[in-house]
C-alpha cells in the first residue's frame, strides 16, 4: 500500500494498524544509553523525597529536570 493510500484510509478512520510492522518499529533518537552519574547523598536525598511526593522513581525525576533544562537551553 502506498503512502497516499495508507494516508486516505487513515483519514477516514480506518483501522490501519494491521498494516503497520511494530515488530521493528524504532524511534529515532530515542534509544536508551545506560549513564552513570554520582550524586552526593543529600541530592539523593532531595530527589527520593520528590519522587516519593509525585510517586514516580528517581529516575523519571531525574530524566524530567535533564530534559527540560536541555529543551531550555535550546
């Protein structure tokens, strides 16, 4: 099926995901590279008390505060 097609069907509100290979879908950019950072004891500190306040691991904290100020840096 052609791109145009494919557009059209899903336009129309067709189901078109028995078309798609998400067997071997990839997202650009997106894959994971294993980091390791020292953090001194009282960061580690702050950052499990903010993740236990949202309930979320400290790493999703970290992860968000690296992202946004990257984005901000931009």
């Amino acid at each position: 099926m052609k791109a145009r097609e494919f557009d059209k069907r899903f336009d129309a509100g067709e189901d078109v995901s028995k078309h798609l290979d998400v067997a071997n879908a990839r997202r650009p950019e997106q894959q994971q590279k294993r980091v390791n950072v020292d953090f001194p004891l009282w960061m580690v500190r702050l950052l499990d008390k903010e993740a236990r306040r949202l309930g979320v691991p400290r790493q999703s904290i970290i992860k968000l505060w690296i992202s946004e100020r990257l984005e901000n840096a931009s």
